[in-house]
C-alpha cells in the first residue's frame, strides 16, 4: 500500500499556503509535508498513515464571543421557553431569557479548571433541546442555521467564520495524500452537513461530541432520534479515544488551541514516522480575539514538548 | 460533488463477478450497480451517497462451527485458567476446559431468541480477557491469531475463509464509486488488522463491537487500553445507529444473513435512490454448512420486502 506520492504527480505546492506569513509556523508546516512526502530524503510516509485530525472551535472557526454552536441552542431555549413559560426560571433557559452571558462564560472557565457541574446543567438542557428529533430533521435545522445565522460581532455569516489559513492548511494536507478528520467538542451532527463545503472534510470524518442515538422500526426505513442522554463528550482525554475508535490510527498531525486538546496532541507521536502538532494562539484582537483562557495547560505542553504554536497576529496575514 | 463515473472510465465490469452464477442474484447486482452509474437512463448516484454496509460473520466469512473470534477467544480463555485455576469452575472458562461447545452454541441460540443472560456470562470472560491491555497489544495478538491459526473442519486458515463470491462483490463495488463498510456484531478491534488485505476495507471503515476504553498519559505518546466493561454490541438496531454515527448517511447496499442484521437492511432504504439488500442463505452444507437458525425473522422480513436472497448453493459456483 506504500505509495510513493513525490513520485506520484501530487503535489506538495506550499503556495497554496498564501495567507500563512513566512516563518516558523509556516516552515514546520512545509518541512512536515516535505518529509511525509519523502522530499527530505526519508523514505515516503504510506499514504494510509497520513492522518491529520482537527480540533473545530478557536481551530479551525471562531469560538468567541461563544462557540457558534452555542448560539444555535440558545435560540432554541428561547423557543422552548415560548412553548413552556415554567422553564424560564430554570438553567440553562433562565440565563438564557435573561441575557446573562456571564453564566456560559463562567461554565467554560469553570470547565476548564476542572469543575463540569454547570456544564452538565447545560448539557442537560441541551439534551432536552432536541430529545425525540430525528437526525434527519436535526440536520436540517442545524443546516439552516448554519447557512442563515450571522456573527454577532464579526459583521458576517458563520459559513464565514472559519480561519482562511487553516482552510489553506486543510487543503495543502489534502492535495499530499492526508485524510483530514475533525476531532471537536463540538457537536458531531451538528457539523456534518457543512464540514465538507467549508474545510473539504466529508461527513464520514467528522468526531464530535454526541447524544444517544435511538433506533426504531416503525415507520419504513426506520428511524433513528435523539434521546435526552449524553454519548461522548469529546474532549480532554476523550478525543485519542474518540480518534482511535473512527481511525484505528494514530494521526501524525494535530491541531488545537485548549486544555481540552492536550492528550490529542500528545497522543500524534510516532517513534518512527514525522508528525506535526499546531497550536493556535488567539492572540490577535484586532482581527479576531484575544484570550489564552482556557489554554494555560496546552501552552505549557507545546512550550515543554516543542510542539509548533502559530501566531494568529503574526503568522497570518489575514484571518478570515 | 456529482461524478458521473459512468463517463469517468471507472468500469461497472461485471465480469468481475467470475464466481456468480446467472442468476436472479447476480442479475440483481449487476441492474443495481447500472442504475447507480447511470447507465439504465437514470442519472447517476452521487459519489458520496455510494455506500455499502456488510456485517463480516456469515455474510462475508465463515462462522461456523463456531465465530473466528469465539477462537480466539477460547485460547485465551485456555491460557488464563493456565494462570489462575479458580476460574476453572467457573462460565465461560469451564466450558472452554471441558470443551463443550454445546454451552457456547445454546447462548447464541439464545441470543437470536431474545435471551441475553448468557451472552452476558460469555461478555464478562471477554471483558476480563484483554482488561489493562493496549489497542496496540491486543492489535497484535488478533493479527497474529488470524494470520497462524486454521479452521478447524475446513482445512484452511482463517485468512482464507472469506467467501470468494462476496469479496468479487466487494471489490465490483469499490471499481463502482462505493465506499464499503463492515458492520459487523463481531469485534472492530479484532477485524481490523485484516480487513484491507482480506476485503479491501480499511480499517476506518470496520464498524464493530468495541470495549470502553481508557486514556492514559503516563507514557510518551499517550497509551489506549481495554477497561472490562463494553462499549457497544453492534448487533440489532445498534447496527443502524453505529452506521449512521460513522457514515452519516443511510447505505445504498446492505449485505447480512442473521436476525441481527434485519435493522441495518431496514435502514437501507432511499426513497429517491436504488438500493440493494442481499440476505445469504446458508443452505449449501456440501461446500460450506446448512443452517437457518438465528435467520428465521430475517428470511420472512427478505420474502416480505423482496430483499434480493442470494443462495451459496445456487448463486455461487465457489464459496472459497
């Protein structure tokens, strides 16, 4: 199954990489792909080892003001609270009907200290959300939203809100015989119907977070729906698991910006094959935002381990 | 994303079918597999919607007198009572000592009627087998088993009992734009190591039973291992939701021959696309074995809904 791909016609033409500045980030991107493609001397890497997984939000698309996903649901709790006033004292709906931002932004700040018991009340909300919906018509209203909603802040649409450096990345990996897979916290069906228009990652390659899924055979074809009870939640020491379970391999690159893509980056290493290990570091106010909350752990691994940190401000010369 | 492939030089060869006989069967493939290229005057089925679900045991390989992974197991059943002589009294090691099989075949007969109790015993000594131990390890150990050890009526290793008519199937697929998945109720971590070689199925494509499994970062790199407790029993209506959490899409085929098939055939139906449900009859006790047990609802489901039954007997002029 070795193939030979420096021989093959594919090309690794590092100028599709146009809004990545030269530098450090860029150059171990290139070097990389130089000697996964055995341009470096080494013997080529079999195109079946060239995996490369993706943390999604603050990744390869704006988490800020919050993770897009979240808006989704929060427009959602409002419809619910329409149809049942009674929530409207409780969480997540209460914060929700209330405007209180800080009590997300307290949730993941507290997540990633280590205390999930607001995150829970939220995921139990969020299960409630779309218990009993089919993952057809889930789909469609994630797709809907996804292709209509607009950024609060940014002045543009979500479809618009990935990183236009990391799309070029996604691309380069693609064109050298790499299969890009999306290893997110994010939810998984809630990605998939634009995740292969937007990074050119089929559905099948989407790892996410997911509900229990349930099967019925009453109606022709069957039907599979949402119940109210977490599957996965993929992050921290979940994602090698999630990754390994969908891949059977571990990848030789990765790519994060969170705590909660620590072990996934650690677990890309190979004693014997080159990986790539990215860390994006939001650290460009102007463009996008500024904050490494929630990333003092993974910093220090990158710093320890030599692990490549990009610099939105400097290693980018645009950001969407 | 629409490739017509009928025009793109990827043949719809039917000769590869060489251990086919004419017949309704074949016929069946044959129109299915034109009107997904477009040649039968419809247009062709897009790319991505070309999938293939497969469960592995009796439907591509051998799975008697007993499942390939029922061996494997029982030697390691072999070596643990070796290693603790307490478990000798106790399921499933006691029968794996005193041979009888009878208690082995009884808890599928079981299971394909409804009893769950003693797969359950069974699972526990599956559990505790690889308990602590590595993907890696346990990779080895299943790669090593496959490629050393012979069936044990058949007069040939395991490699070579899958079913050469179904693996020209396989194949006349892929040449076909289909992405072919395994699902099967057997273990994903057992098939993989073999699976490309064996079906040209790569191992992101076996959908399977799985462990829960744990990540540790005590090492360099992260290490994977077994806890004793399952993940996932891919069987029954777990079939359609394990397909639909890798895939993200409802199957074009579905190949299967037991009762636990019956919901992953259901599920492979398109309102507005061709599909193809083929049901192996095991009634050629000459080449292979004769037996319908455990096939009972899923023969009636097959007559009722016109799934296409593909007899080893009749259809085929080899099995292996």
């Amino acid at each position: 199954m070795t193939e030979n791909v420096a021989d093959s016609g594919v090309g690794s033409d590092a100028v599709g990489l146009v809004s990545w500045r030269d530098g450090s980030a860029r150059q171990a991107i290139v070097e990389f792909v130089d000697r996964v493609r055995g341009s470096a001397g080494t013997p080529p890497v079999p195109i079946e080892e060239r995996i490369a997984v993706f943390d999604n939000d603050g990744t390869l698309w704006c988490e800020k003001p919050m993770p897009i996903q979240l808006d989704f649901i929060l427009r959602r709790f409002a419809e619910m609270v329409a149809a049942d006033e009674s929530l409207r004292d409780r969480q997540p709906w209460k914060a929700t009907v209330e405007h209180d931002y800080g009590w997300f932004s307290q949730l993941l700040t507290d997540h990633y200290g280590g205390d999930d018991s607001q995150v829970k009340v939220l995921l139990g909300g969020v299960l409630a959300a779309y218990a009993g919906v089919t993952v057809e018509e889930f789909e469609k209203k994630s797709d809907t939203f996804l292709r209509t909603a607009r950024h609060p802040t940014l002045d543009r649409g979500y479809l618009e809100c990935g990183y236009r450096p990391m799309i070029e990345l996604l691309a380069y990996l693609a064109a050298n015989g790499f299969a890009n897979y999306i290893a997110s916290g994010g939810g998984r069906d809630f990605m998939r119907p634009v995740t292969n228009e937007l990074y050119g990652v089929p559905r099948e390659r989407v790892i996410g977070s997911s509900t229990t899924l349930s099967y019925s055979g009453d109606v022709p074809g069957g039907s599979i729906t949402h119940l109210p009870a977490p599957e996965f939640l993929d992050d921290g020491p979940e994602k090698p698991i999630r990754i390994w379970s969908r891949v059977g391999r571990r990848p030789l690159v990765a790519g994060g910006n969170s705590n909660g893509d620590s072990e996934m980056l650690e677990f890309t290493r190979h004693t014997d094959l080159p990986t790539l290990r990215l860390l994006i570091l939001h650290d460009d106010p102007d463009r996008e935002f500024g904050y490494t909350s929630g990333a003092e752990r993974v910093l220090e691994s990158a710093h320890r381990e030599g692990w490549t940190v990009v610099s939105m401000k400097d290693d980018w010369t645009t950001v969407f």
